[in-house]
C-alpha cells in the first residue's frame, strides 16, 4: 500500500458491519466485500480520484463513504477518461 491510496484490496472476503484496521485506521464495512474487491478507506465526493498502490485507478462517479465497496457502479476508469480527453 501507499500513503496516498485511498482504498484496498480484501484480502478475504469481509462480512457487513466488520470492522477493520488500516494504517491506524478503524473502518467498518458498510457492506458485504469480497475477496479481490476494493474497500474505500474514507469519505470520497464524486470526482474524487481513487488510488490504489500509489496509482490513479479510477473517478468517484457520486459520493462513496469510508468502508463502502468501490466498483464500477461507483468509479469509472481514469485510464479511459485520460484518452478520451487527450
């Protein structure tokens, strides 16, 4: 991880209401993530950049609270905005 990321990767697949421990950081999941599905690890505005291992991976398309799933009905590629734009 990176001290810039702003979500991780469950490692297992973590139950609602679960609470963990990330960089100091207690989080309780607002729903059910599974293994290989990313975590927000705080409140993200729609805009908002979503980085992971240090990387822009992907655009807040609305709001995303801390220990929500972050997915594509939440993000969009920051990847396909780049070349759309370029």
């Amino acid at each position: 991880m990176n001290s810039e990321d702003n979500c991780a990767t469950a490692l297992a697949t973590i139950s609602k209401d679960a609470e963990i421990e990330i960089n100091g950081n207690r989080i309780k999941l607002n729903e059910d993530i599974e293994i290989g599905h990313k975590i927000a690890l705080k409140d993200l505005k729609k805009g908002d950049l979503i980085k992971k291992y240090g990387e822009i991976i992907g655009i807040a398309i609305i709001d995303i609270k801390a220990g929500d799933w972050i997915h594509t009905h939440n993000i969009k590629s920051h990847y396909l905005e780049k070349i759309k734009n370029d």
